[in-house]
C-alpha cells in the first residue's frame, strides 16, 4: 500500500480506536489495530530491511554517527536547528512541560505495540549489525519509539509554528533516519512510527484535556521565537 494511502487509512481508522473518557495520556490510540504488522521474518520484505540497515551500517561517517547518537534524546529540543533557536531549556517551561507529557504518552503508546508484535532488533535478527548503543532487553523493534516521538513532536511543533512547518518535518525525517544509522531499528520501524507519530500528533490536537497545555506551550514558544502570537493566514 503507497504511504498516502496507508496514512489515510490510520487516520480512519484511530477514529474508532481512541480510548473513551478517563485519562488521555494513556490508551489514546490502540497502535496495534492502526498499524501494519512488521515484514515477516525470512520474507522478501525483512530481508531488503536488513540490507538496508547494513547498507546503512556500511556507509554512515564519523559525522552522522555523532548526530545520530546526539539524536537519541528524546527532546523537543532536538529540533532546536528547525526554528532556528538556540534557547535553553529553562527558558521555555510550559514548552519543555507539553513535550514532556508528549514523549511520557508516545512511550505508554508505543510499549503496547512493541509488546503486541516483538519484533526483534536488527542486531539480535543477524550479527552482522553493529549498532551504536546497547538498547535493554526485550525492547522490541517495531514500530520505533524515537520516530514515534519526532513525528508527534512534528505534527505539534508545526502547528504551533507554522511558518517553519517545512525545517520541521525534514528535522523529523532526519531524527527518525538516525535510529537506522545508530543500527537500531529497520526502515519498516521507522515508516511504522511516522505512522504512529503522525496519528498520535492529529488526535492530540483535538483532545480537549490537552488544549490548555498546548496552547500555553505554543504562546510561549511563540513568543521566545518573537514571532505574532497568531500566524499570519496564508493560502
């Protein structure tokens, strides 16, 4: 299925999966029944994802593994370099707050379908990969945590700035390639959290228990940016 078509059927689809009532940082998108499942192992499908990891493995500079590991936190402020900011943390409270909750939430989301599929990690599926950190124990493949993450974080961040909405998804693009230059997940784990991440960032705009946070969060960011508290109408 081509990417337009499956993002449209996630976005569908989360519509019937969203939890109802009680506490929204938790059970707001039951992944496993938005997502496609992983490649089969010994598939077509897994073997062109494990070329594509050593590929990758093979050709990765000093450069790239450096960013790569620096893209390991998972931090809105990774995408610093996409508004053109250099602002500290401690400057930006209520924004450093909502992304919090935001990568506390994707993470609970995220767990589950890892859980449900247990997909293994690239390093475990074949010796040859080599990855740049040690991930834990049982901690499954797919879909991507760290993608997940950035392509909320870039749903949100875009809405909130629209004016820098283009750096912002490259800045995602690039902060979910990383997991496969770290040798952490394969391109179908990374394709799966872009998904996950981009359903998550949708429905997260409309949840009411949300909006006081992310409005106080996008008034400050607006703000330390110094940019008008509403963007100017484009069409």
């Amino acid at each position: 299925m081509k990417r337009p078509a499956l993002l449209l059927l996630a976005l569908l689809v989360s519509q019937s999966v969203m939890a109802d009532g009680g506490d929204s940082d938790h059970a707001l998108i039951a992944l496993s029944t938005v997502l496609p499942p992983p490649p089969a192992a010994s598939s077509t499908e897994a073997h062109q994802d494990l070329q594509a990891v050593l590929a990758v493995q093979q050709s990765r500079s000093a450069d790239e593994q450096s960013a790569a590991k620096a893209d390991t936190d998972r931090s809105v402020f990774r995408f610093a370099d996409a508004l053109d900011s250099t602002m500290p943390p401690a400057s930006l409270p209520k924004t450093t707050a909502f992304f919090e909750r935001v990568a506390k939430l994707d993470k609970a989301e995220v767990t589950d379908a890892k859980l449900y599929w247990r997909r293994p990690r690239p390093s475990v599926t074949s010796d040859q990969v080599h990855p740049l950190s040690k991930e834990k124990p049982d901690d499954w493949s797919y879909p991507s945590g760290h993608a997940t993450f950035g392509y909320t974080t870039a749903i949100l961040l875009a809405n909130m700035v629209p004016e820098k909405r283009a750096e912002i998804f490259a800045r995602a693009n690039l902060y979910a390639q990383h997991r496969v230059v770290m040798g952490a997940h394969f391109p179908s784990d990374v394709e799966a959290g872009r998904l996950a991440g981009t359903v998550i960032g949708a429905e997260l705009l409309h949840q009411p228990d949300w909006q006081t946070d992310y409005q106080t969060a996008r008034a400050e960011l607006r703000a330390a940016l110094h940019l008008p508290a509403t963007p100017a109408q484009t069409l």
